[in-house]
C-alpha cells in the first residue's frame, strides 16, 4: 500500500519524462509564434467556480470531482479541467481591460475521479490555449490550427478534426424542446444518464457512446439545421477559414461535447488508428462563459489537449519523439585523493556548462566504466594517483576507443574547444 501510488495516478519516469517535456516544448515553442502566453493557475478552486462554469448537469461535476472541505471548512475542488481557471484568472486580473484579445495557453495536470483504463487517469495531464475578448470566427480557426499544429510537431498522422455547432441561446432551446418532442416517446429507451439527459440537457443524448441511445437518435435532426442566422454564419465562416488555412476537418453534427459552457463551435481531434478512447482533445467556443463566471459578456474560445492520450497515440502508431540526449562526461578515479580532485573537477565542469559525472562508491575501474556507458557518456576522464601527481589526466573517447593523456590544468578548455 505504502510503495503504491493511489488508483489512477501514476509516476511519470525518467525516460518518460524527457518525451513529456519535449512535447511541452513543442506546445510553448508553438504557443510563442501564435502570440499565447503562459499562465499557471492553482490546482484547486472554489467548488463553485466549476459547478457553476462546467455545469452542475454535467458528468465532471455531478460525478467526477474532487472535492473537499479545507480546515476553514471552504469547500475546495481539485481543477477537473482548465478552461474554468483561465476565465476566474481572466476577470480577477482584470486582463479585459489590456488590448484584445486576451491570448493565453496553460500546462498541467487535472483531476478526475473516473474509471481508469488505457489513456485515462485520475490525475491526467492537459495543455490549452484560450483566447478571450473576440467573437471573430477567425479566432476559431486560429486555435483549431493551434492545436492541429501541436500534433503536426508530435508527428501524429491518422488524425481528423472533427467540427459542429452547436448554437447559441436564441437557436439551442428550440432545438432543445425539438428533441424532447421527437425523443419524448422513446425516453424508456434511453440509458438511465440519458434518462435524466432528457430533462437536464438532451442535447447531450445524442453524443451518448451506448447503442440504445445511439439507435434512437438517429430521428432527430440536425442541429445545424436549427441554427440561428448569426450561428449558420459563424459556422459558415470557421469553415471557410479552415479551407484558407488548409486544415482538412470532417463536420460531425452529433458532437456536442461534454460540457455546457460551449456556444457555436465545437471541435474535437480523434485519431482514427485508437480504439473508443480516441478523443485526443478538442474544444470550442464559449462566449457566455465569462458572464458566467461573474464578468460582462466577453466572447471566448479554446481546446484542451489530453497528454496521456497523445503519448498513448504515439505509442500505437510506434514512433518516437526525437530528444536529443545531452553528451555526459564522466570522471573516473582511483584512490581517495583523486577522488576528491575528481569531485572538484566535475563541478567545475558543471559550472561551466558541462554535464558530468562521477562515481562516489569506490567501484574497480571497470566497473566504473561500466557506469559510465550506462550514463551515456561520450568522454571518459581518468584519474589515479599517479597521474594526480604528475598534474595529467586520462581522456578517453568512448565511441572512437582511443585515449590520451592531457594536462590536467588544460582538460576543461580541451572539453570546451570539443563541444
Ligand atoms: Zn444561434
Ligand atoms: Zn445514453
């Protein structure tokens, strides 16, 4: 129990790590072109802020938080996603009142109390990008491209966008009540979620993963064809863009994500190669969420992206991310005082820029070479007693095989000429 991590967490390795943060990279790197600037938000908020902006109906709250009373008895939640976070930011800094848009993107874990399988953790890891104060379509396409752009970097191929609207308030109750009118008889077919789906948010049945529900409806129309004007513009116009853009996208009128704050576009990335749990990310438009959350109307939109998922994604179609590991100099010694000399010199390299290692257990000389390519390491230094004395050191490349001796006073200016 102790030497275990809790259910649906996991230790990221070293090994594991390096691919973690090159992907980081790529979302920053990425981030910085586009103009999105990094924002670190706490882990847990006010239960409220998510209840209120993710939606009391919804799964992630009614049944997948983390909640908590802290010792002055304020009832915290563990993020359950960042969108939420981003927008309490947003109108605490009062950021609304620099130039808009307001362009950020985030990093970091999440929590959720779901049903671990394959890809999918309690303690999950997302990056995403907001961006709040424009309304233009072409904002839409610019995070879709964003996010597109960030799988292009990994190198995930299979891949399609899929994308809807799903409206606004003055179009989506009426599609709402078309729904309940035409599902009305069939409710006792629904799956029990759906059951209550029906009367808290039906629009939600029809992205419901259970065959029953799926069966049944396949009557309702789309919703894209009870869009109001502005909504069939808007969408009208994301698409356009996208063509601009080149960025190939597969409308899918049956997408209505899982959260209520979306208005008008919804997309989401699957990679066609996964199984059920292909879903790499998405996002969408959600222009009333700021008013939501307290502040005036502001229009906004954004997408989250799961790591576990993208990383599972590189793992089926079994390519890697390049890294390149950084060459490591180690410095073997033999006898107490070199070892202490060799102590001084591998700081000194490592003040000056030079990933170095030694060994500190009094291992055999080969035993420390040994070590020494399992660190990796390019150059080996050799130090025994003897050669302290005589103020020279062993240089020996490990890939070429040869070796030489140097003056030990010159070695860190041979290193650096070498690197
Ligand atoms: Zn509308
Ligand atoms: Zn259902």
């Amino acid at each position: 129990m102790l030497a275990k991590a809790p259910r649906g967490t996991r230790d990221i390795l070293p090994g594991e790590v390096e691919e973690w943060s090159t992907l980081e990279t790529f979302f920053r790197n990425l981030c910085k072109n586009y103009n999105y600037r990094e924002i670190r938000t706490p882990i847990f908020e006010h239960t409220e802020l998510f209840s209120r902006s993710v939606g009391e109906d919804t799964d992630i709250v009614g049944k997948e938080m983390y909640t908590f009373l802290d010792k002055g008895k304020r009832s915290l939640t563990l993020r359950p996603e960042g969108t939420a976070s981003t927008v309490r930011a947003f109108l605490e800094h009062k950021m609304y009142a620099q130039a808009q848009p307001t362009k950020l993107f985030y990093f970091g874990p999440m929590f959720r109390y779901d049903r671990p399988q394959a890809g999918r953790y309690r303690q999950f890891h997302q990056l995403g990008a907001e961006a709040f104060g424009s309304a233009s379509p072409e904002i839409d396409a610019e995070i879709i491209c964003l996010a597109m752009d960030f799988f292009q970097s990994a190198g995930l191929n299979q891949l399609s966008l899929e994308i809807n609207s799903v409206g606004c308030p003055q179009c989506r109750p009426g599609y709402r009540e078309e729904i309940r009118k035409i599902l009305e008889k069939n409710r006792r077919d629904l799956c029990p979620d759906c059951q209550s789906r029906f009367e808290t948010n039906p629009l939600r049945i029809l992205d419901c993963k259970i065959e029953g529900c799926r069966e049944v409806t396949l009557q309702v129309p789309e919703i894209l064809d009870h869009l109001c004007s502005y909504c069939v513009q808007h969408f009208e116009d994301v698409i356009n863009f996208l063509k601009l853009l080149e960025i190939s996208y597969q409308v899918n009128p049956k997408l209505v994500r899982g959260l209520d704050y979306y208005t008008n576009t919804a997309f989401e990335i699957v990679d066609t190669g996964l199984g059920s749990q292909n879903s790499l990310g998405g996002g969408g438009r959600y222009d009333g969420l700021v008013e939501t959350c307290g502040g005036s109307a502001t229009p906004g939109v954004g997408f989250a992206i799961g790591l576990e998922r993208v990383l599972l994604s590189l793992e089926q179609q079994s390519s890697q991310l390049e890294y390149t590991e950084e060459s490591r100099i180690f410095v073997a010694t033999l006898g107490p005082s070199a070892s202490a000399r060799g102590l001084q010199l591998v700081t000194e390299l490592r003040r000056n820029g030079i990933a170095a290692e030694k060994d500190y257990q009094d291992r055999s000389l080969k035993a420390q070479m040994k070590q020494a390519d399992r660190v990796g390491a390019a150059k080996v230094l050799i130090l025994g007693e003897e050669e302290l004395e005589k103020g020279k050191i062993v240089l020996r490349d490990m890939e070429k095989g040869d070796q030489r001796e140097v003056e030990l006073e010159e070695i860190l200016q041979i290193l650096k000429n070498d690197l």
